[in-house]
C-alpha cells in the first residue's frame, strides 16, 4: 500500500503529439494565462485549483505518535489526499512544513494560496493550531478548516443526535463530559453547545477545566467560561457521576468504577486510537450506546464521514469559509443518512456514498444561508 506513496499526478487531457503539446503548454496556454490575468475569476475555470486543496501539516501532532516531525506525518497527509479523491473527488496536495513557528506556518500557506481553492490544516500540535486557523482564516478569502478539531466534532455531533434518539434523551437535557482539552474536544465542545447541550464538564489531564484553576491557558480559560454549570472541581471522577455522554478524545484509561457511575442509559464515545479511553466491553456493560474510533467494532466515529463532503460543498459553492452553520448542517447531513439509528448504528458507513454528497448539499445550502457563497 505505501511502497512508493499513495498518491500520483495524472493529466486530465491528453498528450498524443505536437498538437496536443501546443495546447496544453507552449504556445497555447499563452491565451489562457492573458485570459486570466484580465479576469481573475477564470483561474478556477481554466485551472484545477478550484478542485484542489492543500493539506498542511508540520507533525507536531500527528494520529496517537505525537510530535514526529514532517517527514514521518507525509504518510498520513498523502493518506488523507487519497481520501478526499476517493470519497468526493477533491485533488489534494500534501504538504509538510519544516517549522513549527506559528508566524511562518502561517505566511507559508498564505504565500502558496494562490495554488489551492482551500486548506485543510492536519496534525498541528494545540494550542498552536488554534491560531494558526484562526489567522489564516483571518487571513485569506477561502476555506481554512482544521479537521482535528472541526471534522472530529462533526461526526460526533451526528452521533450523538442519533444516539439520543436511540436512547429516548433530548439534547437538551443531556450531562456530557468531555475528556481531553486539545483541538479535539475544544471544538467537541463547542458544538454540542451549539446544538443545545446545556450541561458541558470539560477535563484535561489535571481535572475539571473550570474558572478557580489557575493553570489554564488563554483557550482553556475561554472553554471554563462556557461550560461546568453546576461549578464542579477536582478529577474527571467529579465529572462523571449520573453523566449522560462521556467523550473521550484524550488517550489515558478511565477506571470501571468510575465508568459505573454514569446515568442510565449512558452514551460512550471513546475515541483514542487504537486504545480508547474505555475498552468497548466495558463501555457495553455501563452504556447503552458505544462508539469509538475504531474500524473493528460497531459505530466507528471518524472525521472521514465529514471533511470529503465539507470540502466539496465548500468548493462547489465557491465559499469564503466555513462557518458553524456550515458545520452543524454537515453533522445534520451525517445523522439522517442513518435511517434507522439503533445501538449498533449510530452513524453511517465510511463507504456509504450517499455520505459525501449529502453533507456537501447541506454545507452549500448553509453556505448560501449565511452570505459565503459566492456561487
């Protein structure tokens, strides 16, 4: 599968001889450059870069190995280019940058943004990649979405829809506890409150995040602010007696007994690859609806049910960014392509291919709704 990488470049026309030469380069793309440089609307006519993005990463942060440098992430961005051809035909260009200063990550991709009709930001090591995305976007009048924090929650949010219908609870009325503080669960978290979750309980590796901590960084103050309603403190063991959701994107292991003490009719989502939070037979024996990231057991949560189809959507209307409506109709597009959620079956296949379509309708539609779209 990787000797030799994933990934080739293939024409799109044909190069039969002289004619053909003539066309595509020299003296014939003279007309469509001069084209172009009188109406720069015609570069995603005459070129792919309206079908293309970029997949950018410096390794810091890469799967469950960490900071492993560029090189070693190259075998998973060109993994994530193969999945954006497979699933919604969007070329994808992996690049791996040899710096991980947060000023030249940024003015690298804004350099080469000419190149791409949007980026996808991978692997960037938290709190970094919160505003990396924040100043690109900032920054450029296209689509910056980070899939760690963005596509991730996506799915989830689909999840748990269908989650709570399968175990008769409103959203509304959910008690969720969110283990990991990272890009993932930062945008976990926003979501759900998004989607009307009112009780959120956050935890990262030293306890509840919550406003007495005097230890929280920028981002993590902002999270305590909007979460822990009932003013809870102390381990992850606080947070999760009579807790409705637990969602997992941390790594660690979460004891049974503390498991044992979730609600009724519980939802686990422990999604740390390859061993989540709380292995599947026990999360089967306290929960009524398990999920994890896995590929081998039922329910298998992963950002590729979101990002194809955010990006196709995204391209097609020719969108400046990606705005949260975008997101919650994309998590919406994800849910209903469950048709009948059971314990089993709370999100659709990975090679289910209405996925991609769906979600890339609803992400237009949305984009449209909120003024983004420019087609």
């Amino acid at each position: 599968m990787h000797l030799g990488g994933k990934l080739a470049v293939v024409p799109r026309a044909p190069l039969r001889g002289r004619g053909d030469l003539a066309l595509a380069y020299t003296p014939g793309v003279a007309a469509v450059c001069r084209a172009i440089a009188a109406d720069p609307a015609l570069l995603d006519v005459y070129t792919d870069r309206g079908n293309t993005v970029a997949v950018v990463s410096d390794g810091t942060a890469v799967l469950g190995l960490g900071d492993i440098g560029p090189g070693a992430a190259m075998p998973v961005m060109e993994g994530k280019a193969m999945l954006f051809k497979h699933f919604a035909g969007v070329d994808a260009v992996p690049i791996c940058l040899n710096t991980t200063d947060v000023d030249e990550i940024v003015d690298t991709v804004a350099r080469m943004a000419p190149t791409f009709g949007g980026i996808n930001l991978e692997d960037i090591s938290a709190p970094r990649c919160f505003e990396i995305e924040h100043r690109l976007q900032q920054r450029l009048d296209l689509p910056v979405f980070h899939d760690d924090q963005h596509g991730t929650a996506v799915v989830v949010a689909a999840a748990l829809t269908n989650a709570c219908f399968v175990v008769g609870k409103e959203l509304e009325e959910l008690s969720v506890v969110i283990s990991g503080a990272g890009a993932a669960g930062v945008a976990i978290t926003s979501i759900v409150l998004r989607m009307g979750v009112g009780d959120v309980v956050v935890c990262d590796s030293r306890g509840i995040v919550e406003s007495g901590r005097t230890d929280l960084a920028e981002y993590k103050r902002r999270v305590a602010a909007r979460t822990n309603p009932r003013g809870l403190s102390g381990g992850l063991a606080y947070a999760m007696p009579g807790a409705d959701v637990f969602i997992g994107v941390s790594g660690g292991r979460v004891p049974e007994s503390v498991v044992a003490g979730m609600a009724s009719d519980a939802i686990i989502f422990a999604l740390a690859n390859p061993d989540p939070e709380i292995h599947p037979d026990v999360a089967h024996r306290h929960a009524a609806v398990v999920g994890t990231g896995r590929s081998d057991v039922p329910n298998q949560i992963n950002k590729v049910l979101a990002f194809p189809g955010i990006f196709r959507g995204a391209l097609d209307c020719k969108a400046r960014r990606i705005t949260e409506n975008m997101k919650v109709a994309a998590a919406v597009a994800i849910a209903e392509c469950v048709e009948h959620p059971s314990a089993d079956e709370v999100v659709p296949s990975v090679f289910d291919e209405r996925v991609a379509v769906r979600v890339a309708q609803a992400v237009m539609a949305a984009a449209r709704q909120d003024g983004v779209a420019r087609a």
